[in-house]
C-alpha cells in the first residue's frame, strides 16, 4: 500500500528527509510520494516514518496503490538490489544482510 500527501500538506519539510528509500520529493504544490518507491519503511521500520512525523496527518494510504506486506517486501527487496552496485564501490562498506519479515517467511 503505497502512502499520498493529500494536498492539507504545509511543506514542513520534515517527511523528505525521513524516507529510506528516497520516494518522497517536491511536486508542484506540495510533497509527493513515489508508489514505485514507497514501501511503507517496510525493510527499515515498523512505522511508515512520513506517516509518525507528518504534523497535520497528511498521509493516507493511496487508493489506487493498495499492496500487501508481501508486495512491499518485494520491493524493499528490489530497491536494494538496485543501489547495490552503488554501495559495492571501492572503499564502500558491505551491506548488512536484509532483515526477514516479521511473520518469519522467507523472501523469493
């Protein structure tokens, strides 16, 4: 389930900075989130950290993006695969292995 910032956003600029997986930026008129990106900190936190930030509650689930723990899972997965060969540069420092989900399944 990918998050929105509804337009009642006051650009606090405090949910950009929060996001582990850089799916937050500026739109037009206020903060926007990547549903490619956004997977809800799952992989990093138990919370969304945008959502125990956001001072005026701002930051529903998108309708249009409704996914699983499972999905959003896949996707942590996925966007660690990708700056894999960014941290994988001489002198860079070995990832620590990916966290398991809290259910205890093993990922694909």
């Amino acid at each position: 389930m990918a998050l929105w910032i509804t337009d009642e956003c006051i650009n606090c600029d405090v949910c950009e900075p929060a996001c582990p997986n850089q799916a937050i930026s500026m739109g037009p008129q206020v903060y926007r989130i990547d549903p490619d990106r956004c997977t809800e900190c799952v992989g990093h936190f138990e919370q969304p950290q945008c959502v125990q930030l956001c001072p005026v509650d701002c930051i529903p689930v998108h309708p249009e993006h409704v996914e699983s723990r499972e999905q959003l899972w896949e996707r942590y997965l996925r966007l660690q695969r990708e700056a894999a060969p960014a941290r994988a540069e001489p002198g860079a420092a070995t990832p620590p292995p990916a966290p398991q989900p809290a259910d205890g399944a093993t990922p694909r």
